[in-house]
C-alpha cells in the first residue's frame, strides 16, 4: 500500500438509505476509504448496494451497521430481536449469545461483517437519555457476561462485533449526539471492557480522572494509555461516529480526525466528509505528525479484521442467502423466545381478563401489535371495570431526552375514570412506572413486536413472567 491508501483504510463513510447520496460514497470508496457505515435499507437493496461498494473497491471494504436489536432496527424486513436490557433480564447468557448469532447470520447474507454491538454501558443513571435499555443493566458483572456471550455469538457466525461506549457511557445525563457529556470517574462501567472483544469503540465524553482537556476519543491517555497500556488490548478500536455534537462542537472536523488517529484509534467512523478526512491524515503523516510506522500497525489490525471475516476470500454477498436466511422463522421464534423470557412483573397481581385500554406513546411505536394482540383475545373492552395504560419510551438519538409526557399520563387516567383497579405495562424504559400510579405493573424492554407479543401475552396470562429487573427504580 502506499501511504495515502494506509491512512484511508482508517475512515470509515457513511451512508443512510433513507437519503441516498450514492456519489458521495462512491467517491469515498473509490479514494480507498477502508469501510463504510450503513444505516437503513431493506431485505431488498442492501446487499446489492454493497456488492456494488465492494467492486469499486481496491481492498475489500469493511461494512458496518448499528445491530443493537438485530438487523432488523435497521433493515426492513429482517429480523428485529428484544433490546440488551430485555436480555439483561432474562440473565441469560445463552440466550445472549443467541442474540449475536442471529444479528451476525442475517448481517453476514448482506455482506455486513461488522457488528455494531454489544453496548456495555451500566445503566445507573434514570435520567441518561441515550443508553436506557441499549444496557444490559446496572451490574458490571451481568452486562459483562453476557455481552461476552453476545460477542461470542457474533464471532461464531464469522463477523465481529464491536463493544461499546468505553471507558463507560453510562453514568450521564447528556446524549453525546448532542453535547459533550463530562465525568469525574469511568468508576465500574470499565469493567465489561475486560473481555475478549474484536473491537471496542470509544466514546465521546471527557473523564476528568483520565484526561481533563481531551474527549476520550481524542485523548492518548485514554486510547494508547488506560485501553492499550493498561488494559493490554490489541484488537481494533474504533472511534464513536465523528459528526456527532460532542465532537463537532469541540474541535474542527478535520482536526479531531487527525486527533482521534493521534490518540491512537484505528478506524475513523462516520466522519462528516471522508474525503476531507482522507487528505487530513495525509497532511498529517507527510508532515511528521503521524508517524508511518504507527499507521502500519493499524492498518495491520484492520487486515486482520477483515481477514476474520473471510473478506480476503470472498467479499461478495449472495442474494440467495438473503432470501434463506433474513427474517426466517427460525429467527422470528429466537426474538419471541426471548421477548417471552424477558417479561417482568413489578407489582401486584394478574392476569388481566377484559379492560379498557390507553396508549401512550414518546412518538415512536403506537403498540398495534399488542393492541391486536388483546383484541384477538377478546380482552379489550370499552364496558371493562379494570384499566391498562400501556407506556412507549425508547432511547432515540439527537432527542436529548427519553420518558413519557406527563399531562399525556394524567389525559389517559382521566380517560380511565370510574375503573377499579388500573394496570401499567412499560415498552421500554422501565422506569416510567416511576411517575405512573397502578396497582399493578409490569414491563418489557423495547417496542419491537416480539415484546409485544409477550407482553400481551403475559398481561393475560398465557405465559409467566420469568424477568428479574436488571436496574433499581
């Protein structure tokens, strides 16, 4: 390679279906870029686009995507599974490392070997409004084993995963896609980074303890000192996506490229205009302030990644695959089994027989399935003296916030006036039951219809409710 194909290896583009800039990527891949970061796309598309990717490329590409809940939070028609916190509170590590296996299966038939996940963050903060139910809970023990499990999974079908946000993003109240969070300590949320991880992404926050003056993304003292040094490892890191607020905000875009390499990082994610990334770390490697042979030893890392898994053998998806693998019912029942295994009751007694039932949803999921779900029971009527108010809170990127609005609360309790008794079942968050009054309650961890289906399932009394909540309310 020359150098100015070594140091492109390390950016890493990005390209959303949703606003298809073909030109713009094509142009990245085709000045060498090492990878490219796709988000949304159907059953139906995605692997075409990236086996066109793959043929403009000279070195084969290694494409990624943010599976936390499976491909299918990104593709459509493919397989959504429940979040890690549903995971977390099965306590499962088989059905942990079930989850990667089913991401990494249907990631692989698209030719998208780089698994975005696990998200090793400790939920130990109500109010953090991006980690939420992405954690597999508040104890470092659990959220370690199982997201080694899930990392195993992933590995197990030849794709590598990516554990993340270190040193620890859990113990903040700001979203990073939006402003640079701060922390005094990393405290315990270092702990699942101890495993046997491909890659480990490093997140945009400052720890004063660590680096006073520098994100962890562009400090030394975090990447080269606390996770290579210290820590010893010596797979790939990656930086968290370079356009987000608590980067942009900081530093100049092409600066905080050349910092993140400097600070020791081998893959450059999502920076806001790969090719300006691109001529920024030639600059850097021709003027002196990127040392060459550093970079040798990067780029030697990302070949072996891609060497993991199978790339240098066959970079091309088959179409077939797709068809035989995505969204099979092999792994629509895998997503069930878990739903069913994450149910968990907080409070009172059940079943629920007949009851009058109240949505209220953050914006996102209007809960159809679980409303059709009671419906084809029988169990929803307008006449019933028991009440069940259904609650939608997820964790969303660039919203800077995550919980149920009040007043849409007290509007569903009015509505429900005159009931004897009022049942709460959470899709998400779990700690919505904390503003909301029931004298029964129960939660899953995400909106995905296979939570759906158990949580109606559950509320009627077809299936126990085996979950243990995997953080304190």
């Amino acid at each position: 390679m020359t150098a100015r194909e070594k140091v492109a290896q390390m950016v890493c583009a990005d390209f959303r279906f949703a606003l298809p800039d073909y030109e713009r990527v094509t142009a990245a891949v085709k000045a060498g870029a090492g990878g490219v970061c796709l988000f949304g796309g159907s059953i139906f598309d995605v692997a075409s686009f990236v086996n066109g990717l793959q043929n403009f490329a000279k070195f084969p590409l290694l494409v990624a995507s943010d599976y936390e809940n499976g491909v299918g939070q990104q593709v459509s028609g493919a397989t959504v599974l429940p979040s890690n916190m549903a995971v977390g509170a099965t306590g499962s590590g088989e059905l942990a490392e079930l989850k990667g296996r089913v991401t990494a299966r249907e990631a692989k038939a698209f030719g998208v070997p780089w698994v975005l996940a696990p998200v090793l963050d400790l939920q130990v903060r109500a109010d953090n409004p991006i980690v939420n139910t992405r954690s597999f809970g508040s104890d470092p023990a659990l959220v370690a084993r199982l997201g080694q499990a899930f990392a195993q999974g992933v590995r197990a079908e030849g794709a590598i995963a990516c554990a993340k946000h270190f040193p620890g993003h859990g113990d903040v109240s700001l979203d990073s896609h939006l402003e640079l969070p701060i922390l005094d300590e990393p405290g315990p949320g270092l702990a699942p980074f101890r495993g046997d991880f491909d890659s480990i992404m490093v997140a945009h926050l400052v720890v004063r303890s660590l680096d006073p003056d520098r994100p962890a993304t562009l400090s030394s003292k975090v990447v080269d000192g606390l996770l290579r040094d210290e820590l010893g490892y010596g797979g790939l890191v990656a930086t968290d996506a370079l356009m987000m607020g608590a980067i942009t905000k900081t530093v100049d875009a092409a600066e905080a490229v050349v910092r993140a390499a400097e600070a020791g990082n081998d893959i450059l994610l999502y920076p806001a205009d790969p090719l300006e990334a691109i001529e920024a770390l030639v600059k850097a490697l021709e003027s002196g302030r990127l040392n060459e042979g550093r970079i040798d030893r990067t780029v030697a890392r990302i070949l072996d990644a891609k060497k993991r898994c199978g790339l240098n053998e066959n970079r091309i998806a088959d179409p077939a695959r797709v068809e035989e693998v995505v969204g099979c019912d092999e792994h629509l029942k895998a997503a069930d089994r878990i739903a069913e295994a994450s149910v968990t009751m907080l409070r009172g007694e059940f079943p629920v027989r007949k009851a009058r039932l109240e949505i209220v949803s953050d914006g996102g999921s209007d809960l159809t399935v679980f409303k059709g779900e009671l419906e084809r029971r029988g169990s929803v009527a307008k006449s019933a003296d028991v009440g069940v108010i259904a609650l939608s809170a997820m964790a969303r990127a660039f919203r800077g916030r995550i919980g149920i609005d009040p007043e849409l609360v007290a509007k569903a309790r009015a509505r429900l006036a005159g009931v004897k008794r009022v049942f709460a079942v959470s899709f998400g968050s779990p700690y919505v039951h904390r503003a909301v009054e029931s004298d029964a309650a129960m939660c899953v961890y995400d909106d995905g219809e296979a939570s759906q289906r158990a949580a109606a399932r559950a509320l009627v009394g077809e299936i126990p409710m085996p979950g243990t909540l995997p953080v304190s309310l």
